[in-house]
C-alpha cells in the first residue's frame, strides 16, 4: 500500500515536498517513481528512483527543479519541488515498479504495477 501526502495550493515560484509512505510491500527493492496527471492530459512519469537510491531520472519538464529521493529506514519516497509553475497543477500518484530495477530505465517508466492514492498540487500564478 502506497499513501502520498504533501499536496497543497502554492505560488507560483514556491516549493512544496511530497511524501510517499509504503507498506505492506518490500518496495525498497524496487525502483519507485512519481507521475502527474493534469486535467484532460495523459498521465506523466516526472520522476523515478532506483532501489538503493543510487539513481534518480526526470522527465525534462521538471528536471532542475524537482529532486527525488527515499529513506529506506521509513520506506518513504519524497519529492522536493522548487520554483513551481502553473503548468506543475495536477494531481500527483507514486508508484512501485514490479520489475524490479528496471523501470526507472524504461520508457515512461514502464512497469509501476503499485499506486498510492493522488495528492493535488495547484500552482497560483
């Protein structure tokens, strides 16, 4: 089970942090990643993780702004997001990979087969 928080409303410009807490799960063996859904679009994979935290990827949308990390210890994955933009609003998911390390690497992060419930994030301009 994946539970996100962290969510708000913010300026344009500020910062929020997402939290991911899993369990039930081993997921610290597998890569995670965080996706964005915004209204009448495709999901996105912005950010993604591998299982010893070792390695992060983003999409170049938020690449430079958005830093992705997790603590085993907790078997919390989080998102830092700075300098956010109008075009950051949407609903944000994490994910759990069921290939292991592999989907980090893949196209749009293929494989996330684990979904924690969507936290909202709206930029004010």
């Amino acid at each position: 089970q994946l539970q996100a928080s962290g969510g708000g409303l913010v300026q344009a410009g500020g910062s929020l942090r997402l939290a991911c807490a899993a369990s039930g799960h081993p997921h610290d063996r597998y890569d995670m990643g965080w996706f964005r859904q915004a209204p009448g679009k495709e999901r996105e994979g912005i950010a993604c993780i591998n299982s010893s935290g070792g390695r992060t990827y983003y999409s170049e949308s938020v690449k430079g702004r958005f830093a992705i990390s997790r603590v085993s210890a907790n078997n919390t994955i989080y998102l830092q997001m700075n300098n956010l933009k109008p075009e950051d609003t949407a609903i944000y998911y994490c994910a759990a990979s069921a290939l292991g390390d592999y989907s980090c690497r893949l196209p749009g992060y293929y494989g996330m087969a684990y979904w924690g419930n969507g936290t909202q994030v709206t930029v004010s301009s």
